[in-house]
C-alpha cells in the first residue's frame, strides 16, 4: 500500500476543509506520516500538522475506512482512530459512501 498515491487518486466527495490524517504503519516507512488533504483534493506528505485537525490511524484500519468498509464513526467508536469530535462529520461528508464489493466472476 501506498498511502499517497492512494489518496491522490482517492474520490473525495466533499471537503469543508483543508484535512490531515497521521498513518501509523511499522512495516512501510513511507506511509508513517502526515498527509494532508486540501480542499482541491490535492495531497502532499507534510511535517506536522494541527493537533486538534489530525486523523490518526494505524495502516489496516486507515485502509477499510477509505475503501468503505465501516464508516467513520465505527472506528472512533472502537478507539481504532484518534480524532476531534468536531471532525467526524467533516471526515464523514469528505469519504466516499457505500459498500465494498469483491467481483468474485472476474
């Protein structure tokens, strides 16, 4: 996995606001970063970022959100992301809604 050039190409579907999210990821250094996500969908790997605007996820748990596995909110719930009250719903409007599908036929 490559947490930039994933969410480079990610569809977002509404961004409010300039968002950051720190990967947690122990076997590929390059994804144990900052990345921030601007309000063009642009991303860049950055230093730092605000502390009370920062998604923190470890690699696995970052990975099914994004592809939709559970939403937002289940992964606060269960302390399997580090985020700001305020910026759950921000993240919610932002990520793509839906189901994952597997096309087992292909």
């Amino acid at each position: 996995v490559d947490v930039e050039a994933f969410l480079k190409l990610y569809p977002f579907v509404e961004l409010e606001e300039t968002l950051y999210v720190k990967v947690n990821d122990s076997q590929a250094e390059w994804n144990d970063a900052f990345f921030q996500i601007d309000l063009d969908g642009s991303v860049e790997k950055v230093l730092d970022a605000p502390g009370d605007k920062i998604l923190e996820m470890d690699i696995g748990a970052f990975s099914t959100l994004m592809v939709g596995f559970h939403g937002i909110d289940w992964y606060e719930r269960n302390g399997q992301a580090k985020v700001a009250p305020l910026l759950v719903p921000v993240w919610r409007k932002a990520l793509a809604a839906g189901y994952p599908s597997i096309n087992e036929n292909f």
